[in-house]
C-alpha cells in the first residue's frame, strides 16, 4: 500500500473511507486534499451504501427457502 504503484489506490481509500466520510459531514471542504466529497456528499454516499446493503439483504433473505 506504501508503493508509488498502489498511491491512487490509497488516495481513494483515504478519500472515501467511513471515517473521511464523516469527517467530511462537518467541514466545508473535503478533509484529504482538494478533491473528494464535502458539505452533503458524504451523507448520501453513505446512505446509498446502507440502502444498497439492506436492499441485498432483504433479496438474500427472501431468496432461502426458510
């Protein structure tokens, strides 16, 4: 994760990770540079990530034969 190969793959986790997310919700520029998500980005990235998961959840759970 350190190399210079994987440096984009790092600056995207450290952009869009939960924490950086949340750090964004307060402040009116993207906390890890100048680009990324501010201001009320974050929230809907995060409320789409919790509806894209309940949504699978719910499709898995009615998929068993349970």
């Amino acid at each position: 994760m350190f190399s210079e190969a994987l440096k984009s793959v790092q600056e995207w986790l450290f952009t869009y990770a939960i924490p950086s997310q949340m750090i964004a919700l307060y402040s009116s520029r993207p906390p890890f540079g100048e680009d990324g998500p501010a201001g009320w980005e974050p929230l809907l990235i995060m409320g789409g990530t919790a509806a894209l998961a309940l949504a699978g959840a719910y499709a898995l759970l009615n998929s068993r034969d349970v």
